[in-house]
C-alpha cells in the first residue's frame, strides 16, 4: 500500500478523541496509525474514515497536547492486534492486552486481530448444554446454555457488579471434564468497582481460570471501545484454538455505548436515538454476535453482557437494542433489592429464550422444565395477588389468594434470595422451588406432570401416616 512507511507532517483538525490528515494515498479502513506528539510521544489510532481529501483517524489515547502543525502520523498498513495466549489466565491487562497487574510480560508471539474472524452462519451450531451459575434465579428460571447471548439488565446502584463476581466465581459445565475459562471484561469502571472485582476473583482462588480486561473510568472513552474487542479475540483463540469453554462477562455496555456516543459528536455525525449514532445497533451486534458454537470445533463462546438502564428505563436505546441481538435478559428489580432480597432478579420480566435446548432429564434434571413454568405461573399470581392487598388489606383475601401470597413471599425468601457467597447446585435450587410449591394445593399445580409431583413435592406429615 502507498501509505505505509510514510510520515505525514501536521494534521487539518483536532475535534475530541478525532483528528484529520489530508492527503494522504492508500490508507484503508480500520488501519493502525502511530501517531507522534511533539514530545516524541508515540500514541496508537486507527483510520475510522477515508474520502478523497482526508483521512479521519481516532486516537486512542486521546489527543491531549497534541500540535496541529507538529504531529506526525504514521500508516501502519494491518489492523490493531492484542496478543493471545493462555499464559494470559490469571492475569489483568489493559485494553491493549498488555499486563497491568506488576507481574512479567507474556511470551507469545501471537497476534490477532481485535476485530476477530467473521463466521460463516453455516458454520454455527445450535447453542445447547446446561452452564450452572450457582445462582438459584438464573439456573432454575432463565437458564445459560453454552454458546448464548444473556444479557443482565440492572439500573445505577443496584448489586450488579456483586452478581457479575459471583458468576465468574461459580460458572461451570456439569458431568464435562472439559477446560472452563472465564473472560471478565470491566469498561470504564471506578478504581473501587474494579479493586472489589480484583480482590473477589483473588481471594477465592478463582483469578486462575480469569483474564481480566480492565478499563477505568479515568482512562480514555476511546479505549473503552476496544477493551471488549481485545477480550473477545482472546476468548476466540481459546475458545477454537485452545477448545475451551469460554464464558465472557462485559461490564459495564452502558458505559461503552457513551464512549460511542462521544467519539460519534465528535465526528459531528447525525445523532440518532437519545443522541447515540444510527449504527449502535450494528455497533452492538458486532460485538455480541461473536458468541457462539463452532461446526467441528469443540469450544465455544457465552456472552453475559451487564448493562445499567438510565432512569431503569428498559425502552431505553442501550438495553432495546441489547434485547434485539441477544437470547432473552435477567432483570434486576430495585424493589427486591429495598427488601433486602439478593439477587434482586425479577422473573416476570426475566427469560432465557434458550433454555429449553439445556434442561431436562441429562441435562439437569427430568422436573426442571415443568417447575420453571409453574413458578412463573404462580409468580404471576402472587404479584396480582399483592396488588390486591394494596387495595382491601390481608384480611380481604379468600383462602386461595392467602396461599399464594404466602408462596410468593417464601419463593422470594429462600429460591431467589441467596447468599453472595453460596453456590448452589441445580438440585438444590430445584428442591428449594418444591418446597416453595408445597405452600400451594395440589389441585393448583397444573403445569406439572403427576408423576413427578409424586415423585418430588415435600410431603406434609398427614401424608406420611
């Protein structure tokens, strides 16, 4: 290519994290650009743009004390690349891939591309076999298969990050002596957020099966775009070179979609929606659609994207357009967490279109599909219950009506509401769900086969005499 090896002198304009050099032959789209500060600053940015007279670059690093006569930029001619390895497990590293946790520097050699390989959607499997989160709420009423997108919806101030570390603390394939990674990727967290996470995954020992993508709040926006870009080329290389299972968890996507937001106003490009740029949509898409199971390949990649709803407004761009590309979403309930109910998930608006294709008898357990319907379905019928004691009071009730607001209430307590630090098989969350179902007549128990309430609903003592 003719640009490359070239030193252009000077840029036309500085707008933001943005700027444009003029004149410049055979330059290509997503480039890698040195750029140099009159300092000798060497700073890394890539083509975001080209037309007949100008090439716009974006700097990562941002464009602080940078001279509009005395830059010079350099064409690199390749796209950016971040090392892969699996030395790269148990370590933190920048959005780079370049370690930041005070220990050596990898060995490899190898690169890729952070724009990953784009799949031929013939070559995809069917995401399918059951992930236990140890999370009672997720694995028994939205459940993860390996190979989906599952999104978390949370609003500012909720115990998201809590549940992000118990998640990678406890994810694990069941009956598969296969390896099991997590990639945890923070975007634009706070220093205390991002030492809670460091100190969780340390203290219990979990930061061994962890590569850790860190971007804080005081860095770059423009770096927070490619900090999910590097993690996911990482969990690719292990995920189809290495065959491991992969499980990404990104937060936070609300914090990425104003970095885009940012570098977009810059541009001066038509804002869309609420201000973000009309490709958020495809923006998105690139990156959650890098999820996925492979034909022929025997690892495969799960996506658990967290995201915070401004206003906790679900008709907001971020998480309506999360909705569009993923398999379903866990909402968390900021009146849940008021009463002290951890993880505040909220079932009603919760669900994993997913998880039929990994439940069931050799998948968890034969029960599992009927009793995550029934708990919906009894769920629903407490909630309009407890509208209705808003309005006449307990006493009001009939006999029916006080039974499911007892179950609602004990469903809360004990299958929802869990410890930070318990990790709770399947069975377990799936006995606990049948003890609460116990509070209910048999009659009410319609989603459910007979045999298998014969077989697992608790008996009462009159039943065992």
């Amino acid at each position: 290519m003719a640009g490359i090896g070239l030193e252009y002198k000077g840029v036309s304009s500085i707008s933001g994290p943005i700027i444009m050099v003029e004149n410049v032959k055979g330059v290509g789209y997503d480039e890698l650009v040195s750029v140099k500060t009159q300092t000798g600053e060497i700073r890394l940015g890539k083509v975001i743009q080209v037309s007949q007279k100008a090439v716009t670059v974006q700097v990562f690093e941002g464009t602080t004390g940078l001279s509009p006569t005395a830059t010079r930029t350099r064409f690199l001619g390749h796209s950016l690349e971040v090392p892969v390895s699996t030395e790269m497990l148990g370590r933190v590293m920048n959005s780079y891939g370049e370690p930041i946790d005070g220990h050596p520097r990898f060995f490899t050699d190898e690169k890729r591309d952070v724009n990953g390989y784009p799949l031929n959607p013939t070559a995809r499997e069917y995401p399918k076999d059951f992930i236990q989160t140890g999370v009672s709420a997720i694995d028994g009423l939205a459940s993860l298969v390996r190979g989906q997108k599952l999104p978390v919806f949370s609003g500012p101030g909720l115990s998201h990050n809590e549940l992000a570390a118990q998640i990678v603390r406890q994810a694990q394939i069941r009956n598969a002596n296969e390896p099991f990674n997590v990639v945890f990727i923070a975007m634009g967290l706070g220093h205390d957020d991002a030492d809670f996470f460091r100190k969780s995954f340390e203290e219990t020992g979990a930061i061994k099966n962890v590569a850790m993508f860190l971007n804080l709040a005081d860095d770059p926006p423009v770096e927070r775009i490619l900090t999910p870009r590097a993690g996911l080329t990482l969990a690719e290389y292990l995920a189809y070179e290495e065959d491991s299972h992969v499980l990404v968890v990104m937060t936070d996507m609300t914090n990425y979609c104003e970095a885009l937001r940012e570098v977009s106003a810059a541009m001066e490009e038509v804002p869309s929606r609420k201000g973000y740029p009309g490709y958020m949509y495809s923006d998105l898409a690139s990156i959650y659609e890098r999820a996925g199971r492979v034909v022929g390949k025997k690892g495969s990649i799960t996506q658990m994207p967290i995201l915070t709803m401004p206003n906790d407004d679900i008709t907001h761009p971020i998480p309506d357009l999360t909705g569009y590309i993923t398999e379903g979403q866990i909402v968390l309930s900021r009146n849940l967490e008021k009463q002290g109910i951890y993880p505040p998930i909220y079932i009603t608006t919760s669900l994993s279109r997913l998880m039929k294709d990994g439940i069931g008898k050799g998948s968890t357990r034969e029960d599992h599909a009927n009793v995550a319907s029934q708990l919906y379905s009894a769920y629903a019928q407490y909630n309009s219950v407890k509208s209705l004691v808003t309005i006449i009071g307990e006493e009001g009730l009939g006999t029916r009506d006080k039974e499911y607001l007892r179950f609602g209430e004990r469903f809360e307590k004990t299958l929802i509401n869990q410890g930070k630090m318990e990790n709770r098989t399947i069975e377990q969350t799936l006995d606990i769900a049948w003890d609460a179902l116990s509070d209910l007549p048999e009659e009410e128990l319609t989603s459910i086969k007979p045999e298998y309430i014969q077989k697992y609903l608790p008996k009462t003592d009159t039943e065992v005499k």
